[in-house]
C-alpha cells in the first residue's frame, strides 16, 4: 500500500532543525536498472525524499539538461509501467518517493488507475508541474481514494489568491518555483524565493520546498534558511551525463548528495 | 478518456482548458482579461477592422474557379486568403494579437512557425508596430522552408532554429512556451493557431473569423444562397475555424477539415490528429493528440511544414465529435496531386497546406455532386513550396535546385 509519506519527512526533518533534501532523476535513466541503482545511491548518501521523473517526449518546463535525460530513458525504452517499478524498488528500501510528471501520460494510464498503481508500488504521491488544482478534478478525487500525496506548484507571478486555492488543494508539501523560466542550473539562487516562501507560509502550515536551480551545498544552504525543503534535480542528472561510467556515475551521486545533505543542515549558519 | 471540465475555464465540450504551469497562470489572466475587453472596445475593433483592411489588404477575394470547377465536377468559390498581405490567412490572427500585446505594453514577441507563413506574419506586424521578434522553427523546417527564414530576417526578426526532437513545428512550440516561462513579463507569445491554453484557442478563432464572416456575405452576393460545403486544411486548426465559424449555426451547411494523411493513416507516417489520433493533453490543453499507448507524442510526418503537428485545436476536437464537421485526411501524394491541378487550371499555385483543402474539394465534389457549391479556404500562396514541389514533379536539375 501507500508507502512512507514525503510530507511526514519534511516534517521531520524540519521537527529535528533542518531542511529536507529532495532529489530528482528521471526513471530509466540511463536504463532501467541504472536508473534503481543511481535513486539507491541518493538515498544511501542523504537524500530524504526522492522525486521519479516520468520521462515525456514534450517536456516543456525542462530545460536542455533535463531533457537529454528524458531523451535517453525513452530511447532506452522507458514505458509508464518502468516507471511504477522504479518506484516500487526504490520505496522497498524505505525512502519516501514521489513522481514528478507531465499530466498526459497519466491521463491515458487513467487517472484512478495511475493513483492505485503507484499506490500499490508505494508510491506517496504526484508532483504536477503542468497541472493546476482547477484542472484537477479526477486527480483530486483518485487521489483521496488511494491516499496519496498531491504536490501542486506555486510560483513568483502566483497572486496572493492562486497560492491560497492551490496550497488549499495540496496534500503533503507545497512546491514553490523559486524563479520564472525552466529547469536548470542556476549560479544564482533565486532573490525573489524568500518573499514567495513567506507567502505561502502565510496560507498554509504545510512545509514548503524551494526548487529549480540548486547545484552545491552553498546554495542548497541558503535555500534551507527559508525552506522547508531543498529539490535538486538538472545537478544530478548532470552528474549521469558527465560521468565517464556507471560506477563513475555513482560516484558522483553519491558525492553532490553529501554536499548538498550537508548543506542542508548548515541552516543556522 | 475524456477529461471532465474541473473550472469550466476556455472549454468546448470535454476539450480545452489549461494544462500549463502555475507560472503562465498571471500571464494568462492578464491576457485573458485584456482579450475580454478589447473585445468590447469599439476602439480596438475600428482599429482590428482598419488593419485588416488598409494593410493586409481585406476583405479577400471570392474567386469563381470556373476551369478548376469543370475538374472537379461541383462549383468551387476560393475564398484568396492566399493575397493576404505575407500570403497567407496567418496575417489575420497576427495583427489582431499584436495590436493586444501593443496596448498590454508587452515589448517583445515570440512566435513558432513550421511553414514560414505564422513566423513571417508575426515578424511584419511586429516590424509594424516596432516590437523586437523571435521566432523559432524546427531545424527541419528552415531548411525546406528557407525563403520565409530569410523573409523574417530581412524583416528584423531573430530566427531560432530548433535542433530537439523531430526539429518540426511540435519542437518549435516547446522552445517557445519555454521562452515564454521565463520571460512572460515583457513578452507576448503570439501562437499561430487555435490551440494552447485558454484564450489561445478562442481569441485567435476570433481574430481569424473574419474570413467566413466575409465568405458568407460574399457567396449571399454571388448565389444569392449559402454554399453547400465549407472546406478547408487543418493543420493546428486557424484557418478553417476562421471559415467555418460564420457557418457553425448554419445547419444546412457541411464543414469539412481535411488533415495531413502524410503516407496514409496506415504507414502510421501522418499528421492527421483527428482522424488517427486519440483524446489527450498537449501544449497547454486537452484535445486530440498522436500519441502512443504510454501517452507520449508521436512524431507527425507530412510533406506539409503547415500541417507537421501531431495536435489540433480544442474547438476542432469539439466539432469532430458532436460531428458538426467532418475531417478527413489527405495524402501527401492526394496534396500535391491537386497543388498541380490548381497551377494548370487556374494558374494559382497554393501552400502545400491549402492544396490538401482542394484535394477534399475533389471528394465532396464526388460525393455532392455537378450542382453542389463548395467554398474553399484557399489559405496561402505556394512561393515558400516552390522548392519542395519541383522536387516532388522532379523539376530540377541533375545539377542540383534552381533557386
Ligand atoms: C498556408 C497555410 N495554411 C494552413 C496552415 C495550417 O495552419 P492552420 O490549421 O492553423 O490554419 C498553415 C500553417 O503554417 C499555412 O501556412
């Protein structure tokens, strides 16, 4: 059944001082296998909570990063089925795992069924980038049937009214996008992320995790004195698509997730 | 696999809606509101009307195809949206969107393209009304479809071509929605047809729907009755909804949509979206989609750059399934079969688009029959085909392409 939740996670890492980490990569990458093996080796190093991506042919919010990493599960075969695998040996080794997906191909799954099959894989929820709560009728109601978490996103252009029906419609966390424009590495985290955070922690107790942009430790900590939580995903797939091998890959998973826990708990710094 | 309406926000039936990310949500409020309005402001419309009429040249033509008529065997009425000011009906959509963005104080637009026709348009207006321009096009595209490349050039407009995916009009789209996640403050997304995220589909129907409203008036004129059909290609969808959309509430009227049959629904080669494709959610809304049984997009193929999308407009998934209009595809071969046609009947040569529309002719004339009257949106001229036409009737040189 519906396995460990990502938002009592964040809680409890918020409960003992800290940020959660929260880490990104797609399913399938580069293959099926390597890609179980890569979400392993983020957990083992410190990642809390573990995002899967479903890999989709238009993904319109990823930049070229992220988009190279869906082109490489889908060549490589990728189906939705792999992708509730993923989740499934992922969560048998005890982390908390949600899905981060394009809204069609749960759409053509079937929108309950998706919810009782990532349930059953122990699955915890859906972060939806392209759907909003007003277009979430059927995902709200499959999503209350089955118990799941549903992670929708706010972001800097979000009137103060939009935040206060979206966080109404989430469950588990609130994902705030820390800038306007796509996925990718930034050198800079985000000036206006705070005043966001701030807003959303005026409509709702529910944790609140910063995302889009974050590569190192430095940054993960300054994003940790505000957030609740810290999502990296275009830095890990970076990792995959500069590694030489898989046991290089590995390697250097394992090494920014231990830069980027140990940001995370610099938080008082 | 319909999706229910949740808000009921921008739809058509099942169909339409907004699956896009929170960020676009102001941007598109903002637009939807300004859209509202201008609407009902006598001012913008007198402005809208001055527009089409003193710069692209409207209304358009209603052209008595007599030789092509006698060919097909029914009384064709070209409604010469290919004499448009930048030859084709993409102006209409254009002029209307980029006065809004002008008077939204946006200083910057963003267009896709996969013929040339929406980019080229897009960079007249913006040239017009002093806007910087980008436009981005599949990689595949500017290469058969670069005189429009170096037309949006001369005209001040960045050219972007795109290296992702299949490098068609599907990749450019993306790359613009990209664009715009990020820069939506200052930069009006001026999409080429009636699909994307509410407004999009209901706005640019507007903008182009002076093309029937005038057909309508104008075969009144010459008939001194309604036509028996209204036939047009539907690649995203604008030009025929801007033919049919007078004619909707005429029930004796057919409306026909011929789609890119590519090399037949069964080669599985095709951009026929309501015919092959099934229910689903692409670039911002729900519609039909070519799409595997994972819901991933499948790549669409068509001789047509026009036609190369594997989407189409909401409001057509609408009409298709209440079957107030027909669609059907065409094959490439279908396509340019008829392109020839209308060169050597008429001395017109079409877009490689609108020559699907006159390949339907020819099957609703068969099947209407000698006193059947079929109004055709003819809706670009074939300059920018030209190329890719010689190839085809094998017109060039051993030596290689005249150009
Ligand atoms: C001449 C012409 N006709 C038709 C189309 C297809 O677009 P739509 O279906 O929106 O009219 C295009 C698109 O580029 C075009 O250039």
């Amino acid at each position: 059944m519906t396995g460990l939740a990502s938002g009592a996670v964040v809680d409890s890492a918020r409960a003992s001082g800290r940020a959660a980490l929260i880490g990104y990569l797609p399913a399938g990458f580069p293959t099926f296998d390597g890609g179980v093996a890569l979400l392993t080796a983020m957990v083992e190093a410190g990642v809390d909570v573990v995002e899967v991506g479903l890999p989709y042919s238009d993904p319109v919010i990823d930049g070229p990063t992220i988009q190279a990493a869906a082109d490489v599960a889908l060549r490589s075969g990728t189906k939705t089925a792999d992708v509730l695998r993923t989740v499934e040996a992922v969560a048998k080794g005890g982390a908390a795992v949600v899905v981060m997906t394009y809204w069609n191909p749960v759409l053509r799954y079937g929108v309950d069924a998706f919810a009782r099959d990532l349930a059953a894989a122990g699955g915890a929820g859906l972060i939806t980038p392209d759907l909003i709560p007003d277009e979430a009728g059927e995902w709200i109601a499959a999503s209350d049937a089955h118990g799941l978490e549903r992670i929708f996103l706010v972001a800097p252009s979000s009137s103060d009214a939009r935040i206060e029906t979206t966080v109404g419609a989430c469950r588990g966390w609130v994902y705030a996008a820390s800038t306007m424009g796509v996925t990718g590495t930034r050198e800079q985290t985000s000036s206006v992320a705070p005043a966001l955070v701030g807003r959303v922690r005026a409509a709702t107790p529910l944790p609140v995790c910063v995302g889009l942009g974050v590569s190192s430790g430095e940054q993960a900590a300054e994003v940790a004195s505000y957030a609740d939580g810290v999502a990296v995903g275009s830095a890990f797939v970076r990792c995959v698509l500069d590694a030489t091998d898989e046991t290089d890959a590995l390697r250097a998973i394992a090494r920014l997730t231990s830069d980027l826990a140990a940001g995370v708990r610099r938080t008082s710094a | 696999m319909t999706s229910p309406a949740s808000s009921g926000i921008g739809r058509f039936g099942p169909y339409g809606g907004r699956y896009v990310p929170e960020a676009l949500i102001a941007a598109l409020d903002e637009l939807a509101a300004a859209y509202e309005k201008a609407r009902g402001d006598e001012d913008f419309q007198r402005e809208f009307r001055r527009l089409l009429t003193e710069y692209a040249g409207r209304p358009s033509l209603l052209y008595d195809a007599r030789r092509l008529s006698a060919e097909l065997g029914a009384r064709i009425l070209l409604k010469r949206e290919d004499l448009n000011h930048t030859g084709a009906h993409k102006i209409n959509n254009v002029l209307g969107q980029v006065l809004l963005a002008h008077r939204m104080g946006k200083r910057r637009v963003i267009a896709e393209t996969g013929a040339g026709q929406h980019g080229v348009a897009t960079a007249t207006a913006a040239a017009l009304f002093g806007l910087e321009c980008v436009v981005y096009m599949g990689a595949v595209d500017t290469e058969r479809q670069a005189l429009n490349v170096a037309r949006m050039r001369l005209l001040g407009a960045q050219v972007v071509p795109v290296h992702t995916g299949s490098k068609t009009l599907k990749d450019a789209l993306n790359e613009a929605f990209r664009d715009w996640v990020a820069t939506v403050d200052t930069t009006h997304y001026v999409i080429g047809t009636v699909a994307g995220p509410h407004p999009f589909p209901e706005m640019v129907r507007d903008f182009a729907a002076p093309i029937g409203v005038e057909a309508r008036a104008q075969c009144l004129d010459l008939l001194g009755r309604l036509p028996d059909a209204v036939i047009a290609c539907v690649g995203g969808g604008s030009n025929a909804l801007g033919i049919f959309t007078a004619f909707v509430p005429d029930t004796s009227v057919r409306l026909y949509g011929f789609e890119a049959g590519g090399e037949g629904l069964d080669s599985g080669r095709h951009a026929a979206t309501l015919t092959g494709g099934s229910p689903g959610v692409l670039l911002g809304a729900h519609s039909y989609v070519l799409q595997d049984e994972d819901g991933q997009t499948r790549e669409s193929h068509t001789i047509s750059a026009g036609l190369d999308y594997p989407g189409v407009g909401p409001e057509h998934a609408y009409l298709h399934d209440t079957g107030r209009a027909v669609y059907r595809p065409i094959t490439d071969a279908g396509a340019m079969a008829a392109f020839e046609l209308l060169c050597r009947t008429e001395g017109i040569i079409p877009a490689i688009e609108s020559a699907h529309a006159i390949a339907g002719a020819r099957e609703v004339a068969g099947e209407l029959g000698p006193d059947a009257v079929l109004l055709v949106c003819l809706s670009g001229r074939g300059d920018k085909d030209v190329a890719t036409a010689a190839k085809w009737f094998g017109l060039l040189d051993e030596s290689g392409p005249i150009t």
